[in-house]
C-alpha cells in the first residue's frame, strides 16, 4: 500500500511540474487573471486524475496476472478470468477521470461567470 501511496505521489508531482513547465512554454508572453485561472485547473485536474490511475492500477496489478473470480447467476464460481480483471480496472481508471471533472470544472467555469 505504501508503495501504491508513493507511486500516486510522485505521478502527481511528476505531471503538475511538467505541465506547468509544457503551459510555460506554449503560453509564453500570454498573462492574465483568465490564462492562469485555466492554466491551474488544468493542471491540479491532470496531477489528480493520473495519480489516482496510478493508484488503482499499481494497488490492482496482481490481480491482472492473476485473474479475478468469475461468478454465474447463482453464485457459483466459474473460475478465475486475466481478461475480466483487466476490464475492471481500465474502467475504474476510466472511472477516476471522470470522477475528478466536475470537482475541477463546475467551480472553474462558476468563477469564470463572475
């Protein structure tokens, strides 16, 4: 789990510093109150939603080599399936990207009305 923690982080730091890096860049010469205001929360939104992709599949990483369980209707267990916990965790990921975007985008575009 510390591992997982550590790799989240750093993916984290890994994609705020070069974005911010990457916009300083392309965005050179452009300032104002709206070019940072959209600069950061581009910015925050990708360190979070790729280090909890991170996350997930470094703390879900067995279970691809291993499979997942796989139930029928009543229960009974049908065996163990690579492609099945493959699946899950893309969605999950999927998932963790979606999650993330009105947290970031519903308050940017609230204060960009103001």
């Amino acid at each position: 789990m510390l591992q997982a923690y550590c790799i989240g982080t750093c993916t984290a730091i890994g994609v705020a510093g070069s974005l911010r890096g990457i916009f300083g860049y392309v965005l050179r010469g452009r300032s104002g109150a709206m070019v940072d205001f959209l600069k950061n929360y581009c910015v925050a939104y990708a360190a979070v939603a790729s280090s909890s992709s991170v996350n997930v599949y470094s703390m879900r990483m067995g279970e691809m080599h291993t499979g997942v369980s796989v139930f029928d209707d009543t229960g009974a267990e049908l065996g163990q399936s690579k492609v099945a916990a493959k699946q899950g965790i893309e969605r999950t990921i999927y998932s963790r990207f979606a999650y993330v975007l009105p947290i970031f985008v519903v308050p940017a575009l609230w204060n960009m009305a103001l």
